[in-house]
C-alpha cells in the first residue's frame, strides 16, 4: 500500500490511528485463557496501538526482531517450543536414530533448541515450518517501511551527490545525516535492528532519547495507520473468520484460533487450509505455543483481543459444556458405531442432540468387575473413560425407535456428571495422544535396550521393534486372519467397519472393535494416550492367538475371549 498522504489513506481514515496514550509496562508474553467456541461474524477492531514513545516503539521492533541474530526475522520458523526464529538461524541439523513413527519426511532430522527457555531439549525439522502469518506481517511492515526510508533518504541523498571526491562516503552519509534528523523514530528503530545493531534485550541508545519532530510524527502516524490497516486482515482466522482468539499455528505454517482447530480435529486430522496432515492436538496447544503471534495480537490490537474474548464468553453456545452421555458398549475413535435406540431415555436424548444441531454425545460402557485402575475413584455404574459418538446417519421408524450410525470423533474422561431425564450429563475433559517428540523418545530409549528374551506374548518382549514393525506386524496378522476366512474379518464386517487403517494410531482402535477380546483389555487401548503402547498391546492379542492351539486347526473360533 502506498503510503504517501495524496495517494493513500490516511491517518484519520485509518481506524488504527495513533492517538496520544499513556504508557505503561507491556508484557511480551499474551495472556492464556481458556479455550472458547467460535463466535458469529461481525467483529469490528477497536484498538488503538501504543506506539508513541521510545519504550512502546522499543517493544513493537522487538516483537519483529530474531532473539539469536537481533536483526528483524527472516522466513521466520515457529518452533514446538513456542519460539520463532529466522530460517537462517538454525542450528545444525543431526540425524535422529532408532525413530519409525510418525514416517514423516525429516522426522529424522534434529537439532538442539538453542533457546535457553527450552533447555537444550532435541526438535525435529518437521515440527518447524514457516509462521505463513507473521511471515506475511513481516512483508507488510518491511514494504511500508523500506518505501518510507527510502523517501526520507532521498532528500539527503541528491545533495550529496554533488560533493565530489568522498567515493564510498557517500552510501553512509544518507542514513547518518537520517539518523541525526531527529529523535528515535520508528524507521530508525527498524533500519537499526535490520542491520543486526540493536540487540534484542536492549533497550535504545541514550543519545537516541529525546522528543520527534512534528514532520516525523506525522509521517510515522500515517505509516503505522496504513501498515496495521493492510496487517488486520492477516489475522482473521480461515475456518470462523473471526478475529483470531488465542492463534495456534500449525505443523504445516497456517495459523487459526484454538478452538476451531480443536473443533476441526474432531472431524479430521487434516489442515482446513492446506489439507496436510497435522501433528497430534497436544503439540500445538502446550502452554508456550505461538508466543509472538500471541505477542503481537495482545501489544496491537489488545482492545480487539479483549472485545474477542467478551464476545464469546456471551456466546450461547458457551453456557454449559456438559454432553448427554450413553452407557452402552464400548467404542474408539476414528471407528464407526451402530446403535438400536428404543429406551424411551435414550430416544429423548437423540431428539435433543439432533435439535440442537451438535449431532454428537458420548458413548461409555457398563463397569462389570473391579473398577479399572484408570478410573481411580470414579464412582459410577459405567466406566470414567469414553468416546464421543457424531451421529453421521437417522433412520426413524413410526413407533419411536431409531437405526443410527455414528462415527467416533475423540475419546474423553468425565470429570463430573448429573443425572438428567433418566441418562447422565457429564463435564467431561478430552484425551490427546501424546507430542510426536515425546513418542519417538519413548521409540527411542526402547529400541536401545536388549530385547527380551521368553514368552513373545508380553509387552516387554516387543519393545525392541520398531513402531512401524508393530504396525505391519498387525496388518499381517488381519491379512491372514481373512484369507482363512475368519468371521471376524469377513467381507460384510470389512464393508462396515472399513479397511485396516495405514495410520498406526488408529489401527489399533480399529482391531480393539473387531477382535473378541475382554472388555477390559480393550479399555487399556482406549485409555492409552501412546500409539507405541497400543500397537504393543494389540500385538500381544494377536500373538496370543496366533499361539492358541484352536489356531493350528485351521479356523478361529467365534466365542473365543482374550481375557
């Protein structure tokens, strides 16, 4: 956008305008607050950014600076740490050994953080991608500002031109003879850290303090009008566009609010934006997650991010997060259910979740025998852990009942519940897998251990294999089961539940659907927040079988129970 005064907007235009504000301490590091759903359109900016004066104008360029090279970021990387650095800037890369999953190109590539808040701890390069918002920040503030540095130089610079005999002097006397013009302005601040002279914890040089003239204040109004004009577009998010609300970016760059990710996730492990494949939830939403995009919403637009936040604490849909609960069987994530629902109960709570549009409840089995020792002191006639069920299909019938298919979204731990028309409504917390970087750890420091010797049918004795041995063990093992024509993977059961899945995490809730196993053995994989230790543990059903002296005989029996 242009900035000069005839051909753009501005200052006053500008709802960003500067206005004289006092000042006051700024913190670097956004507010956490709990996650909130989405709200409707309509979201109008109020904020008026504090950049009158050098401790305001100092935080603005430090927001835009790398803390390694002190110079404004470069193709600026977000790290899992929550860091950003230049591309430039990264350590040496390292190869990762002993790791299979996720088999994800340069999965297998590390280097140290070098941020001493992160303690030195190993990152893998897939986990680190260009900020595609803050990159596109960066190129806004860089355009607006090189233009007006450049119409500032050029006054000083034809005069010069006409000293003979000074050679090189004469590319430094421009931006000295700028420098000198005035008091600490922002296009000085900006020229400072883009030649790496302003370190990153330091404040300005003594000699820069002082008051700006009116022609620079003037100019610095209309550039930092026209530069937060064209930047507040850049930070609605793509799946509400709204106001992003505590902005999360992902594995593959794109940046949207917390809570539409999460809503997002409950459908697909897929970007909305690019349709790559995203890293696990718990990766992107620890608690130093996207610290300079959160940075630089709550220092420029603080007005807009607490107008966001009020305006969804008033959202309806926010009133209550309690959901209508099923005690039935037991089901998994990602897995298809289907349910004949006559109880009168039951029939009244699929009218209420069909009404209300959220189409989903949660689905927990009856606790038979001693209370599993994930429940700890859960007192309840049904078990604490479940998944919610999202009704993908209706088919009533005149007497009241109903066929349903539903399709697992996320599996859950309820924290309270009441009872309510005859079924539970419960407070419940969701249940994440662990980071990528904690599973090949775990990956990691088991494959160096010496395989056990003995019984192959214990956990301990899988965990030299790789994860992805695990995986293709298991889908052997299902490929054989269908070629003797096993019941339990005949071809009508496949055509309902699906193909074996290709992603380890799920594979395993897949095979807990299908096999004849106890109840409480499925329980351990659907509590487990490893996809290492499920895999293990299903890998242990499946080599119990296969050692099971009906097995020789030629065919599984239907009634068998792994218990």
């Amino acid at each position: 956008m242009n900035v000069d005064s005839n051909t753009g907007p501005s200052a006053s235009d500008s709802p960003y305008y500067l206005d004289s504000i006092a000042g006051g301490d700024v913190s670097r590091n956004a507010p956490q607050a709990e996650p909130r759903p989405e709200l409707a359109p309509g979201f109008e900016s109020k904020s008026k950014p504090r950049l009158n004066g050098n401790r305001h104008l100092r935080e603005f360029v430090r927001l835009l600076q790398c803390e390694l090279c002190h110079k404004i970021l470069r193709q600026p990387l977000a790290l899992p740490c929550g860091e950003t650095l230049c591309r430039s800037c990264l350590p040496p890369f390292r190869d990762r050994r002993n790791i299979s999953y996720p088999n994800q190109p340069n999965r297998r590539k590390g280097f140290l953080c070098p941020f001493q808040s992160c303690k030195g701890q190993e990152h893998s390069l897939a986990d680190c991608n260009l900020n595609i918002t803050l990159a596109n920040i960066l190129a806004i503030v860089d355009t607006a500002l090189s233009a007006s540095v450049s119409a500032s130089l050029d006054k000083h610079r034809n005069p010069l031109a006409e000293v003979d005999g000074h050679g090189e002097e004469l590319d430094i006397a421009p931006a000295a003879l700028c420098l000198l013009e005035s008091s600490v302005s922002l296009l000085e601040a900006y020229e400072l850290a883009q030649a790496g002279l302003l370190p990153f914890n330091s404040d300005f040089p003594t000699q820069m303090d002082g008051r700006l003239s009116d022609e620079t204040k003037f100019l610095e109004q209309q550039i930092v009008g026209s530069i937060l004009l064209r930047i507040r577009p850049e930070l609605d998010c793509q799946v509400c566009y709204n106001f992003l609300r505590l902005p999360i970016t992902t594995s593959c760059g794109h940046t949207f609010c917390q809570v539409c990710l999460k809503q997002v996730r409950d459908r697909s492990n897929l970007c909305p934006f690019c349709r790559r494949s995203l890293s696990p939830y718990q990766t992107v939403v620890e608690e130093k997650a996207n610290r300079r995009m959160r940075a630089l919403l709550s220092y420029l637009f603080s007005d807009d991010v607490a107008a966001r936040d009020d305006q969804a604490a008033e959202d309806p849909q926010n009133e209550t997060n309690q959901v209508p609960i099923f005690a039935c069987a037991m089901t998994f994530p990602r897995v298809p259910m289907f349910l004949h629902i006559f109880e009168p109960r039951y029939r009244l709570m699929l009218q209420k979740v069909i009404s209300n549009g959220s189409r989903s409840f949660g689905m927990v089995s009856h606790r038979r025998g001693p209370v599993p020792s994930a429940d700890g002191d859960f007192d309840a006639p049904f078990t604490r852990y479940g998944t919610m069920l999202y009704v993908t299909d209706l088919q009533m019938f005149p007497d009241g009942r109903s066929l349903v298919e539903t399709i697992g979204t996320y599996r859950f731990k309820i924290v309270s519940y009441t009872w309510q028309d005859g079924y539970p409504m419960a407070m419940v917390e969701r249940i994440e897998d662990i980071a990528y970087a904690d599973e090949e750890n775990m990956e990691m420091m088991e494959r160096m251990l010496d395989a056990t010797p003995g019984n192959a049918t214990t956990l301990a004795s899988l965990s030299h294999l790789p994860t992805q041995e695990l995986h293709r063990q298991g889908l052997e093992f299902v490929n054989s089961m269908r070629t003797s024509s096993t019941g339990w993977f005949a071809d009508r059961i496949i055509n309902a539940y699906g193909q074996p899945p290709q992603d380890p995490a799920i594979f395993p809730f897949w095979v807990a659907t299908l096999l004849p196993v106890h109840e409480r053995e499925k329980y351990l994989v659907l509590v487990s927040t490893s996809v290492r230790e499920r895999l293990k543990l299903v890998t242990v059903w499946m080599r119990s079988m296969q050692q099971r002296s009906w097995l020789s005989t030629g065919g599984l029996s239907g009634s068998c129970i792994i218990c």
